[in-house]
C-alpha cells in the first residue's frame, strides 16, 4: 500500500499542473497520462525545476512575511 497518496483530491490537479509547468520551463514534452517512455535525466529535470520553484515560492513567503 502506498503511503504517497494526495488527502486532498483537488491538489491532485494542481500538482499535475505545476508539473507539466516545469516539464515546459526546462524543455521536456510531458503527455496526460503515462510517461514511462522520458529519460531519467528528463525526469530529474522536471523534478529539480519543481524543488526550485517550491523553494524560491517559501523564500518569497518569507521575506514578505518576515
């Protein structure tokens, strides 16, 4: 059983958006669906850009809240 599940049904859609966000920003083709047939460099792209985002967004949160 997987411990990975979303408790929240909307984030879903929204996590695949941000996805295929950094999937465009560092010039990789994602489709709905499967995309077993992407290269791990390319998976590791998209999940880099994806960290990076999420770390400048909380940098951001603090110096506007700080």
């Amino acid at each position: 059983m997987s411990k990975n599940r979303i408790n929240v049904p909307e984030a879903q859609a929204a996590l695949d958006k941000f996805k295929m966000e950094a999937a465009s920003e560092v010039g990789v083709n994602l489709k709905q669906g499967y995309n077993g047939d992407i290269t791990s460099r390319q998976a590791g792209s998209i999940g880099g850009q994806m960290v990076k985002k999420m770390v400048e967004s909380y940098e951001n949160s603090i110096k506007n809240n700080g």
